[in-house]
C-alpha cells in the first residue's frame, strides 16, 4: 500500500515540476524571444502586398510616427519552383517568402539560438514551415527558381522566426546572401514577387490606423506576435491540468488509505491512549511516515521531471528561442508544494484518531450501535443471483467508500476524454468557421497553375481558377460547385474610429455557409458580418452602420451579424457576395471550396478526393477534418499528448484497483472467513469483488462520457480565446474513443486489477473468523 502511494507521489511530483517548467520556459521564453529578435522596439508591424512606395509614402514624415523599418522579402509563388533533386521537396498553398540577411530589420536564430548576423553566398536558412514534413537534411542542395532565373543553395539549418514560425502564422520563410537574393529576383515585378514588412514605432497609434486604413495592407500590434504562439503552450497548459488532476488523485487515495490504517490499527491507538498519548503524538506518528513518503516521492519525481520536461519542450524548442528551458528552481518549488500539501491533508485526515478510545479496541473497533438501515435492497426481493447481489449490496451499503472509488476513476477518464474531444473538435470540420471558412466537401488548396497564382492580380481570377477545376472535375465523372475564398482589404470606419479591415470575400458562396453567433447572414451589398474583435475595434454592435471605403466609392453597411474567429488575431468581416470588389483589393485567397453534386457519403467523397490527386498529381486536396488539421496544425502534437495521457491513466488505474480492493480484502477479512465457514467457494468471493469494480467502471464511464462533452466547450472556448475573439467555438466528440474505446480500457483494467488481487481472498480461512487481527 505505501509503494503504491509513493508511486502516486512519483507520479504527481514529476508532472506538475514538467508542466510547470515547461510553462515558465514557454512564458519566459517568448519574453526572451521577443527581447532578442527586436520586435519590442517597435508598436505596429504593417505587411503590404503593393508597390513599397505606397508605404513610405504613408508613414514618412508623419509627426506621430517616431521611427519605422521595412523588410523587403521576396515571394516564390509555387513549390514547384522548389525542387531537391528535381523534385519539389514538399506541397503547401503557403508561399514561400525569401529574406535577404542585408535587409532584415528583426534578428533571426540559428537551431543553438545564434543570432544569424550573415549567410554565406551558396547557402540558406529555413523555418520549420519550410523544412517540416521534408527530408531536407544540412548540407543539401535545393534549387529554387523565378521566372528563367535560378539558383542552387545549400542547406546551411534551421531558421527561428518570430514573425513567420508560430503555428497561427505558419509562413514558409528563408533567409538567403543579398547576392543570390538580387539575382534571383532581378527579372521579377514588385507587386507580382515583393511583400513588404513595416515595423512603426508610433506616438497615436489610431492616427497611425487611420492613416493606412486607406492603402492595400495588413496591420497588427507587435505584442499579438507573443499570442500566436499560444497554441505551442497548450500541451503544457494540458500536462499542467493532468498533474492537479493526479495531485488530486493522490490526496484522494492518501485520504482512503490514512482512513483506512486508522480503522485497521484501532486496537494500537487505543491501546497508546489508554497509556495517556495525545492525540497529537499519536498523530505524529502517522505523519512522519507521510512526511518521509512526501518526501521520497516528491525528490524522485522531480529527478525524473528533468528529462520528461526537456522530452516535452522539444518541439517548441524547434521555433523559440527559450533562453533558460530547465527551471531548477521552478521544480524544487512545485515538488517542495506538493510535500507542503501532502501534510497539510494528512494532518487534517488523522483527526479521526481524536474520535477513538481505549474501549474500542476491546470492542474490536466497533460500538455495536447502527440506527440506520444498511441497504436499501432486499436479498427475498431480488432476482439477482448470490453474488451479484452481494457486490450490488455492497455498493449500496458503503456509498462513501465506493462513492470516492467512483469519483477518483471519473477524474482519471475526465482528463484522457477531454484531450479525446480536443483533439476531435480541432479536427472537425466545424471548428473551420472559426478561420472564417465555409464546411464544404472538399478543399482545393494547390496552387501550381498561372491561373492560380494570378487570382489576385485579374479581373474574376479566383471565379476562372475554381471553374477550371469544376470543369474538370465535371470531365472526370465528379460534377461539382466550386467556389473560390478571397482575401481582400477594405478601410473601415464607426464611430470616429478607422482600420485596414479584412475580409472574406466568395462571390458564389451561399451566406449561409458561414457560421454566426448572433445575428443573420448578408443579404445585400449594404450589410456586412464582423467579428467580436472587430466590433470591438470599432466599437460597434449588431444593427449599427459603419463606412466601407472600396475603389468603387464609400458606402454605410449594416452589421447584420457577429461571429467568432481566430483569423487575423480575431479581426475579420465577411462581406455580401454580391459586392463589387477590384483586384487591387485582393490580397490572398484561402482556395476553392468544392461541393459536390448529390447526396454523397464520407466515403464517396473521399474517393473523389483520392481521383482530384491523381489528376492534379497534388496531394493539397483535404476533406473537411484533414483541412481543420492542416489550418490549425495542432491536432497531431495532442495526439501524443492522448497517448502519453492514456498509458499514465492505465498505470494509476491499475495501481488504484490494486490499492484499493487489497484494502477491501483486508478490511472484510473477517467476512470473507464466516462466508467461507458457511460453504461459499472461492470462486464466488473472487467473483463478487471482481463484480464490484466492474459495476464501478461501468457507472464511471457514463458520467465521465456525458460530462466530457459540455467540459470540452468549456476548456476549448478560453484556449482559442487567447488567439482570438471567440465566444461560441463549436467543441465535438469522437463517439468510439468515448463511448466505446475508452470505457472498454478502464473496465479491462479495473476488471483485472480486481481480479487479480482478489485471488488473495484464497489465503483467508474459515478460522480467520475468529481473528481480532
């Protein structure tokens, strides 16, 4: 009992020391990140998709405008025009953006968190975006090409990123020598292969807003930078909960096993009190033993806390610069914590020694007094057999004891069912309303054709690109809608108030196929959708007007509708499909959404989807739930996250059923003997302890799965709240892992954990009857 108690301790002291360091070295670490790359000199960071001039234009001699910078990055369209070996060495709708180190204004990091101060000629760095999913080792030689221009650079490692390398942003981006840089782009046009990077140092920045609400850009405060990097902190943030959660099963357990020693040595207490011991010396004795316990458990789980937490911080590591990531201090102060803890309950716990007297161990621990009725069953009533009403009757007539059973296995399932719905709601379809798309059947997302790539720069390119493919795919027996998602920018004002407001734009899309909290859908040119953060921006509500400026003239829309996004760090609107916009306006596109004709299954479309690769020979065609995984590129890091969740719970549930029932055994000793001396077989005391803990799991799994699914909403909603402005995130839940696959683990492992302890029960004889031991 007390090895599997410290084991508890080992367990919950090594996860709350890792989780608690990964989160100061993330916290720490991005505050560090940020000092080193330079970004907190400066209030604005402006990326414009025009001519550069439009932007100095705009922000030189402004009075408040103290300083600004501009990075000047080069645009390779498609990843065809990347190729290792001659082949292209990956496939991403993300253009690939090409840095000269001569005209960085940020600074950038190596993989050992070296500032990169020069590249050599011949040679480049990538983010993770860019060699992610590639077999790019150091040393390799990568082709890359712009127009009849191109150049081969060697591999020269890893770019750490600010700006470009959180999941959110996720931008592919090199860093190249001016040289190769100049050459490589020297036949190319500004606005077709340029983008440009502002970093503004202002004294207004509402002035500063309005005065580039007018022009082709995107704007956001430099400290969102930090935020886009939240979701590499939830699997810290999850590991966290999951170690209070085996903090808490600890205490839990420490409370069963406390009560259950002070009930099984009530002949000792008694005896010391009648020599005239206090309560507090008899006390003393218990907590000693806790204390050493705490002790014990608490150093090794902070040893093993060392590499558990490096183990954990090695995929943020890839794209932060952490500075300090192991946190001595920070770990002696969570396991010296959790011993704090541990007293503290032991102390409060053991006053059930002040309860007991000297005549208790002369009435073998018991006062022989019961008022109340044991049970609410009747053995004449019942149509159960022997030994299942004996292991029903037993749950009714110590619901404490079992009532706490049930609640410590309802936390273990909470916590691996919550990470299950996380990971099926940001892999749903659904969760795509809050990037601001619409649940189509299929996602289009390669862009390797003229056509494609010039979507933004002619008249209805996106309409021609998405009827291309429909005509295609209408060729190849797959007759579909397809509709193309623009990007465009629009200055946008209420209330003496302006910004650069982006929107989405789908000429042939049904408004109904966005999703809004609150409100109705566009249904003419002068009604508008804006997001929670917008209207908040612009201090504006549903039913208000505000101005939209585009070329074709200012007009007063309605916000007809409110919805939730994470999408440009919550500032988005969705405009009418109906409205007039220039291609000037563009300044990006999410792809073409493809709506099959009829009523197809899953499996049909995923069938076409399969055909649309083969004609395309590109593998960015994504059903729903791989496109939310793809977006948000944080499904797969919460699967190991399940796994290692699922394997921690198997341990402690097996350990708690061993605990636990080998304390029942103990406890019952003296029944388990008169059942035997009147003739019940072994058989039958094994099953009904086995029973017991079956009909345990079993109501387990019922609360635990129908309370796993309103909790999910709960737990998601303030995490994506964090990126953006989200008051209503669609949580979902996959049926097999909560209703089927994770229950059928916890009652195979309570099963056998019960089972196999309870064969103890056959060392027990029908003299134990008569044992005061």
């Amino acid at each position: 009992m007390n090895i599997i108690l410290l084991l508890f301790v080992i367990l919950a002291s090594m996860f709350t020391a890792s989780s608690a360091n990964n989160i100061m070295a993330v916290t720490k670490g991005l505050d560090y990140f940020s000092e080193r790359s330079g970004i907190p000199s400066y209030d604005r960071m402006i990326i414009m998709y025009s001519e550069k001039s439009n932007l100095v234009d705009t922000l030189a001699g402004k009075d408040y405008v103290q300083y600004y910078d501009i990075e000047d990055f080069g645009c390779i369209q498609s990843w065809s025009d990347v190729t290792k070996d001659g082949k292209k060495i990956k496939e991403i709708p993300n253009t690939i953006n090409v840095l000269s180190i001569d005209n960085a204004v940020l600074n950038y990091f190596d993989i050992n968190n070296n500032r990169i101060e020069t590249v050599e000629k011949g040679k480049f760095y990538g983010n993770i975006h860019f060699y992610r999913d590639t077999d790019l080792k150091v040393g390799d030689t990568v082709s890359f090409r712009i127009k009849d221009r191109t150049v081969e650079l060697e591999y020269a490692g890893a770019l750490k990123d600010i700006v470009f390398g959180s999941e959110l942003t996720a931008m592919p981006r090199i860093i190249v020598n001016d040289s190769d840089f100049t050459y490589l782009f020297a036949d190319a046009q500004e606005t077709d292969y340029h983008c440009y990077v502002g970093f503004v140092k202002t004294t207004d920045d509402e002035k500063l807003l309005e005065s580039i609400s007018g022009i082709n850009c995107m704007s956001f405060s430099t400290s969102l930078v930090k935020v886009c990097f939240v979701l590499n902190m939830v699997v810290a943030y999850i590991l966290l909960a999951a170690s209070l959660g085996l903090m808490g099963i600890s205490l839990a357990i420490l409370r069963f096993t406390i009560g259950f020693t002070i009930t099984e040595e009530f002949r000792e207490i008694g005896v010391m009190k009648a020599l005239g011991i206090s309560n507090f010396s008899i006390r003393s004795l218990y907590l000693v033993k806790y204390l050493a316990l705490s002790i014990i458990g608490s150093a090794i789980g902070f040893f093993l806390s060392l590499p558990f937490a490096k183990m954990m911080l090695r995929s943020v590591s890839e794209v932060m610069c952490l500075g300090n990531t192991h946190s001595i201090l920070a770990g002696i102060i969570c396991s010296a914590g959790i011993v704090v803890i541990i007293m503290l309950f032991c102390f409060g716990c053991t006053s059930k020694i002040k309860k007991l007297s000297p005549i208790d161990a002369v009435r073998n621990g018991q006062t022989g007094e019961r008022f109340g009725r044991r049970s609410v069953m009747h053995l004449g009533r019942s149509r159960l057999s022997a030994t299942g009403f004996l292991a029903v009757n037993d749950i009714f007539s110590s619901p404490k004891q079992f009532g706490m059973v049930a609640a410590i296995l309802t936390l273990c399932m909470l916590l691996v069912m919550l990470v299950s719905n996380l990971i099926a709601s940001m892999k749903n379809a659904e969760i795509l309303s809050i990037v601001g798309s619409p649940i189509a059947d299929a996602y289009f997302c390669s862009f390797e054709s003229d056509e494609a790539t010039q979507y933004d720069k002619v008249e209805h390119g996106g309409e021609l690109f998405a009827d291309s493919i429909s005509e295609k795919l209408k060729e190849n027996g797959m007759p579909a809608k397809c509709t193309f998602n623009y990007m465009v920018m629009l200055k946008t004002e209420h209330d003496g108030k302006a910004l650069a407001g982006r929107f989405i734009y789908n000429p042939r899309e049904d408004m109904d196929a966005f999703k809004y909290d609150e409100g109705c859908a566009p249904r003419a040119d002068d009604e508008i959708a804006l997001s929670w953060g917008m209207l908040e921006e612009l201090n504006a509500k549903i039913g208000d007007h505000v101005k939209v400026t585009t070329l074709n003239g200012e007009r007063e829309c309605m916000v007809t509708a409110a919805f939730s996004t994470v999408n440009n760090s919550g500032l988005l609107g969705i405009l009418y499909n109906g409205t007039k916009i220039s291609p000037q306006e563009v300044i990006g596109g999410f792809g073409v959404n493809i709506y099959f004709d009829g009523d197809l299954t899953q499996a049909q479309i995923d069938e076409n989807i399969e055909k649309i690769k083969d004609i395309y020979n590109t593998d960015q065609v994504f059903n729903g739930r791989d496109f939310a995984t793809y977006t948000l590129g944080i499904g797969n890091t919460l699967d190991a996250v399940k796994y290692l969740l699922v394997i921690v719970t198997i341990i402690i549930v097996l350990m708690l059923t061993i605990l636990i029932e080998r304390s029942f055994i103990a406890k019952e000793k003296c029944d388990i003997a008169l059942m035997k001396a009147l003739g019940t077989q072994n058989g039958s005391i094994i099953a009904q302890h086995t029973l017991r803990f079956v009909l345990i799991s079993v109501i387990v799994c019922v609360i635990a799965s129908v309370a796993s699914i309103p909790l999910t909403g709960c737990v998601l909603t303030p995490i994506l709240s964090m990126v953006g402005k989200v008051r209503n995130v669609p949580s979902s839940f996959n049926a097999a892992d909560i209703f089927l696959i994770n229950p059928m683990i916890l009652i195979a492992v309570t099963t056998l954990g019960a089972f196999c302890t309870s064969l103890f029960t056959r060392t027990i004889t029908a003299n134990d009857a008569a044992s005061i031991e």
